[in-house]
C-alpha cells in the first residue's frame, strides 16, 4: 500500500509530514515524498523515496540570506501586526498559486505513475489541493499551522478570529484588512477557478480556494488548547494528530546542555527563518537573559553573532541547532509562535514565551494564551526588563509535562481507515 506526501520544498512543512510518513512506513507502507531538490537530501536520509515536484519558485531548506522580498516583510513587521498582516495579504496574489497548470500536469503525471492508495497533501500548498481536487480522486489535507490556516464560519484567511491581549487591533484599521484580505480572496479564488477550467472543465468551481481540502483533515494541534467555539464548526471528518514532533538526539559536542551544573536556568531562544533576520528583537532577548542570569541557546540564522553584545562563555549560539533535542534540556523556550515550535514546546514539556510577527503567530499566542500555558509580549514594544520580568515569572510556573503525541496505530488510522 503506498502513501504519496505532497510537500512544498520547505523545511518547515515537511517536517509535520514526515512525522506522518514515518509512522506509515513504521507500519509497513510505501511511502513516496514528492518535494523540490532542496530537501531532497533530508527525505533521503529518512529512508523515504523521493520524488521531483516543483511547486513554488522558490525552496526553504531552513537558513536563508535576507533579499529584498525578505527585507520589505521585515519591514512590515517593524510596523506592526496589521502592516505584517496587509504586506502578506498582497504578496498571497502572486506567491501562493505558481504555474497552476504546470503543477497539475505533475501531480497527475505522479498520480498515475504511483496509483497511490491514500495521497497527503499540505493545505497551504494551494496549486497541490487544485491538482487533486482537478483529478477528482480522494485525497487528505494536513494543516501544518494554527487550524484557523483553514478557515471556518466568517474567518478570513491569513486574518486572526482572536487577538493576544497584548496587541489587540483597532477595530476601524482591523476592517480595513479584512476589507483587503476579502478583495485578495476573490482574486486569488478566480485565479484557482480559471486554472481548474484549463485543466479540468468538467469540475465545478470553488467558492473560496482557501476553504478548499481533502476528505479528511488533519490537524498539527493538540485538540484541548483550540477554541470550543471554533471546534463546533470544523469539518465532520476532522482529527487532531499534534503535536508531530520529529525525533532528534543532542549531538556529542552539546553535552553541557544536557549537563547542568549549576541551578541557572536554560532558556532556548528560536524565532524561525525569517525572522531570525529581526536582529533588534533578538539583541534584546539576548539582553534580557543576560540580566537574568541564564544559560542559553540561540539560534540565530545568519545574523551576525557579534549584534547580540557580549554572549557569555557557556552560552550556545549558532546559525542552527538541534531545536526539538535542545527543548527537551530546557527550562523556558522564547520564540516567534510558529505551529512547529509551538508543538514541538508543547511535545517536549517546556514553558513558553511567545513574541508573534506574522501569519498564525497571533492566533497561537492566543490559544496558549487562553489556557494559561504562555506568556505572550509584543517584539516590536518590549523593553529588555518588561522581558526579563517575564522571563523570571515564567519561570516561576510548574512546568508543563510533554503532550503525548499521537500513536503509530493513531496516525495509521488517520491515515488509512
């Protein structure tokens, strides 16, 4: 029995769906990953077969240089949530549906190439929901972010139903997005349905391509931190899968993580990709553990290491690490509120401290938020001592223990039932 996994060519996606791959082939399933060349060595290593799909003009491997595009979205963010939130919704119309009709002609090549049983796709990679949805054979959509990346009931893609309590918008600038994210969901919407023409004339258009999913859609959540009124309007065949934590050993050469000598606190400070470029916000965090008095370790992408001021000896700090075996040895994880380090903070059994840019940031905040197991600031107004305030009170919380994730028989049965 073969499981396709359609992913984009993005170390953050890929990671949740691998997860999902490798309880399949733990039970003795084909699995085929079919992704861009960036990746290509990972799925590699993890024993997968591998598959050339170009989905998108261009790939994440986990560390990349700033450019321009990068710089204007920083810039964004400089401004704040709502600025962050405008920028994404215009660049949605060029960025999220590439060579539709070459997309669909791969998948369907692939398709019937593999005659897979059971196909995953990745929800946020739009032009492999069209191709399966254009095929008309049943597939399942795996939501890698916040469950609000599918929207339900009146929510707007890309636009949080729930605000942190640090930075809830003026409700008259809040309109005026929503406004824009409605215009930028028509466009992109005729955009998909006039792909779906070319390709496919015989299946009905869509309403809203950002609403469109397979028969079953699974979750990277833990069920208890979403919203019960959201829940109510989920659809029927739904499952919460998270958190989908990868297994990762501590290298030899990071033994004094795992080593603690001393009662100093560890704290490990990630803010993803891309916003690992914020050098400000991350020199302020470093400044912030230095008045506390912590051990830690940072991953800072390709900032330059000197901009964080003076890094104690026994601190860590490099481009990349090892995040989800680094979480397991720490006391505190500060980082931006992407869903991959949210669940990773939540499988692993480590306090939060969140600091949402962009994109489902804010919409994960409010969930731990809401069930009391975070603390949320806003990057762009913390000072370094409303930081280290809330670093200590934090730390004075009872550590959560690790959310189970789920079984191989779960994910199976999610999977194939």
């Amino acid at each position: 029995m073969t499981l396709l996994v359609i992913s984009p060519d993005y170390a953050s996606h890929y990671g949740p769906l691998a997860v999902m791959a490798r309880a399949a082939q733990q039970a003795g399933r084909r699995v085929v990953i079919a992704t861009g060349h960036s990746l290509r060595p990972r799925v590699k290593v993890e024993g997968f077969e591998w598959r050339e799909l170009n989905l998108a003009a261009s790939s994440n491997s986990g560390v990349v240089t700033r450019n321009a595009s990068i710089d204007r979205f920083l810039a964004a963010t400089r401004q704040g949530p709502l600025d962050t939130i405008r920028y994404q919704a215009m660049q949605r119309q060029v960025d999220l549906l590439w060579n539709p009709e070459q997309v669909v002609g791969s998948v369907t090549a692939l398709y019937k190439d593999l005659e897979p049983e059971e196909v995953l796709v990745d929800h946020v990679s739009f032009g492999s929901t069209l191709a399966m949805y254009a095929i008309g054979e049943d597939f399942m959509t795996l939501v890698p972010g916040h469950p609000s990346q599918l929207p339900v009931g009146k929510e707007r893609y890309g636009i949080p139903a729930e605000w942190p309590a640090c930075m809830r918008p003026d409700n008259e600038q809040l309109n005026e997005v929503e406004r824009l994210a409605d215009t930028v969901t028509a466009a992109f919407t005729d955009r998909w349905n006039s792909a779906l023409a070319m390709v496919a004339p015989e299946r009905p258009p869509v309403e809203d391509a950002f609403r469109v999913h397979g028969r079953r859609v699974l979750y990277n959540s833990v069920s208890r931190y979403h919203s019960a009124l959201r829940s109510a309007e989920l659809s029927l065949d739904h499952r919460f899968v998270g958190p989908l934590v990868r297994e990762e050993t501590l290298p030899e050469n990071m033994d004094a993580w795992r080593d603690k000598k001393d009662n100093r606190p560890q704290i490990y400070v990630a803010l993803g990709t891309f916003l690992s470029h914020r050098v400000d916000v991350l020199a302020r965090v470093a400044e912030a553990l230095r008045k506390v008095g912590a051990r830690a370790a940072m991953a800072i992408g390709s900032m330059p290491k000197h901009d964080l001021g003076t890094v104690p000896d026994d601190w860590v700090v490099s481009r990349e690490l090892p995040q989800v075996a680094m979480l397991r040895y720490a006391d505190l994880a500060i980082h931006h509120g992407g869903n991959n380090s949210v669940q990773e903070c939540l499988g692993t059994g480590v306090r939060q401290l969140v600091l949402p840019f962009s994109t489902d940031q804010f919409a994960n905040a409010t969930d731990l938020e809401r069930v009391g197991v975070a603390t949320v600031l806003s990057p762009n107004e913390m000072s370094a001592t409303e930081l280290s305030e809330a670093i200590i009170a934090q730390l004075d919380t009872v550590k959560p223990g690790p959310e189970p994730g789920m079984t191989q028989a779960g994910v199976n049965e999610a999977l194939f039932e």
